[in-house]
C-alpha cells in the first residue's frame, strides 16, 4: 500500500537517500527543506519549505501525512531541537501515524517527546556514518594524505543502510517501540579505510598517526573550538560500541549491510585532484 510520506532534513545525506529509496517503490513523498530551490529531488517528488526550529512553519508540510521522518538537529549549526514537543504534537494532530526518527548520542527534545506520544515509533541509531571521510577530501586531494590521532576501528556505515532501515520501519508494521543500532559489516580503523580509499581512487595515500596537539591543531582548522577537548577523549578512549559490528541492517531489511569499499567507489572521484 502506498503512503504519504514526510521526509525532514531531505537534502542530507541520509534523507537523500530516503527520498530516493520511498519514491522508487511508489510512496507519495514530501521533502522539508529549507532552501527548495536547491533541493534538486526528481519530478514526483513533493519539496516544501520549512525550518525545524520554527514549528509554525511546518503546518503544510505535516498537513496529510501519514508516516513522517525526522531528524533531531536544525540549521547549520546542528544544534539539537528544542521545540521537539510542539514538532510532535503537530505530527500527531496532523494525522501521522508512524515516526522514525535520527538519533542522537543521547535523547533529545524530539526523542522523548515522541516516546510519550501515540505515534509509533522507531529510533535509528548508526554509529559512525561513511560519509564522515568526507572531511578527509581537502587534505588527500592537495596532500594525498589523512591525519588524526584516532586509531581505533570504527563499524562505520553507509547512509543508503540508514535510509533502507528508516523506510522498512515507516512502511512495514512490527518496528513501534524500537531503538536499532545500525552499523556497517565490518570494523575499520581509519588507516584501513585510507588503504580501501587509496584503492578506490587509484592513487597513493598515505596515514598520519598525530599527536593530541596535532590532533587539537587539525580539529581547530576545521572550527570546532568547542569539540576539541571533547574530540581528543573520543580519539583516546572511544565508546566500546564503535567498533562492535551488529547484524540490525540485515535482521530489518532482509539485505547486507553495505561495504565501506562499496561507499569509497561511489564517492572515488571526490577525492581525485580537480582537472
């Protein structure tokens, strides 16, 4: 049966692919973004603005709805909602009847208002996402290299994986009420995925193991003043559940979970010198 279905924070990197994922299997999709002129979604795809830290201007996009994604951040900034209740009280009187909902390292405004309304709902909770090598890009295009302090393997997984497992729960019964940890099929330190980004790209990069200055250098450079402190203790002491591989993409799916290989082949040209 096909749904109507409210996708928030659609230009990221996992409502892109959710967008894509509902679309191609016939659902009546709703993308909120901020910016829709930029959204760039292909034709049947319904783009409507609104701003998550502004509740009153989402009353169209919730208008209809039947199943709604959300995320728990607004504006650049990424800074966790506070207007998670007032969200959630207009999905409910709007007629939505299944959430899922992009989790944070701890329960949010949205979080815990969702879990004290009468939408069911499904919390997804990925480790880290592929897509944070990203951030490697500048650094191997002008040094063909990557360099931080942290060593430890990370199960990181693809945001398609997200995506897939977000639209299962919003279209099939039997996820209401759960939390899925999501991770990738294997554990990867950072220097085994320069090695696979290497292989994908066809040019050599080289791992830099950095000091803790070093690494409060390179976390600065990127503005993050105030994760820095915070960035050198998950580089030294990371959370026991980063590098634990867990089956939920597949249990939920019915598919494998997909490789970091598969993400670096995809992404391989963003990491090639520009022509």
């Amino acid at each position: 049966m096909n749904m109507h279905i409210l996708v928030t924070g659609a230009t990221g990197n996992v409502g892109r692919h959710l967008v894509t994922r509902l679309h191609g299997a016939g659902h009546e999709v709703r993308a909120l973004t901020r910016n829709p002129s930029k959204a760039g979604f292909p034709p049947g795809v319904q783009v409507v603005a609104g701003d998550l830290n502004d509740t009153g201007t989402l009353e169209a996009a919730f208008a209809g709805a039947e199943a709604v994604h959300l995320i728990t951040f607004g504006g650049d900034g990424y800074a966790d909602l506070t207007n998670g209740a007032e969200i959630v009280d207009l999905a409910e009187r709007s007629g939505v009847r299944r959430a899922t909902v992009l989790g944070g390292w701890s329960p949010t405004s949205v979080e815990t208002a969702l879990m004290a309304s009468g939408i069911e709902w499904t919390i997804l909770q990925p480790v880290e996402f592929m897509g944070n090598a990203l951030e490697w890009v500048d650094e191997i295009r002008s040094r063909r290299t990557v360099s931080m302090l942290a060593a430890y393997p990370s199960a990181v997984v693809h945001e398609a994986d997200i995506a897939d497992v977000a639209a299962t729960a919003l279209t099939e019964g039997g996820h209401g009420g759960r939390s899925y940890p999501l991770t990738g099929p294997e554990a990867l330190t950072p220097e085994e995925r320069t090695r696979i980004l290497a292989q994908a790209t066809g040019q050599e990069i080289t791992f830099v193991q950095l000091t803790e200055d070093g690494e409060r250098a390179r976390l600065r450079g990127y503005g993050y003043d105030d994760y820095v402190e915070f960035g050198i203790q998950l580089a030294t002491d990371p959370p026991d559940a980063a590098g634990t591989v867990l089956p939920t993409v597949e249990t939920v799916t019915g598919k494998p979970a997909r490789t970091f290989a598969l993400w670096a082949r995809e992404n391989a040209e963003r990491f090639r010198p520009a022509t």
